[in-house]
C-alpha cells in the first residue's frame, strides 16, 4: 500500500511537474486566466493569491507598491485587470508575482501614501 501511494505521488510530480506549479511560481498568463474564470474554484483560488501575495511577503511588497491597508481583494483584482488588459504583452511575458508586482506599483507608487492607519505600511512606504 505505502508503494502504491509513493508511485502515486511521483506520477502526480512527473505529470504535473512542467506546468510550474513544483516551483512554486505560476505564470502571468495563467494569474489573469484564473482571476478571469467564472468558475468558483478559480475565483477563490485568484483571491487567495492576490491576498496572500500582497500579505505574504511585506517588506518585499511595500518596497515598490504602498498598497493602503483598506484595499479589498475586489480592488487588487481590478487594478491586476485593468492592468493586464492594458499590457497584454507583460502578461505573456512575465511570472505572476513580477505582473502584480508591476501592476500594483504603478496604482500605488511607494510616494503615494496617505494610510494612517497601518504603522507597518507607514514605516515600510
């Protein structure tokens, strides 16, 4: 049995592994095929990336984009939209982390700040 489920795992690695999910990283053009689905799993999946994405890594994030901290998902995903149907050339070309990355500094350069809110966005933008 425990055979079984390690040849399982490595055919779901081997039939899996060149679509780059194994690197952790996922295409531009595959973020703003998930983020235009209708479907609920890949609505939910574009939300959880936009969030964790602009949550995960802060110092990296707030460096080139001071996202104020009231911005909802629905914005992130607006502003990644307006964004990619306005360079769909930057989609082809780029991972999903270097598009919102480009994307979300060019809605909210770090001298754009106004949030008083947050002391770890004040201190980082």
């Amino acid at each position: 049995m425990k055979r079984i489920i390690i040849a399982l795992v490595a055919a779901k690695f081997a039939i899996f592994g060149s679509t780059g999910v194994s690197a952790g990283f996922y295409s531009g053009k595959g973020v703003i095929a998930n983020c235009n689905s209708e479907a609920n799993y890949d609505k939910g999946w574009c939300a959880g990336y936009l969030g964790s994405w602009a949550d995960g890594d802060i110092d990296m994030v707030r460096r080139k984009a001071c996202i104020p901290s009231d911005t909802s998902i629905g914005t992130l995903k607006k502003v990644l939209m307006d964004y990619a149907d306005a360079n769909p050339q930057e989609v082809e070309a780029m991972n999903g982390g270097e598009l919102l990355q480009r994307a979300f500094s060019r809605k909210w350069p770090i001298d754009s700040t106004d949030d008083l809110v947050s002391e770890i966005y004040r201190k980082t933008c």
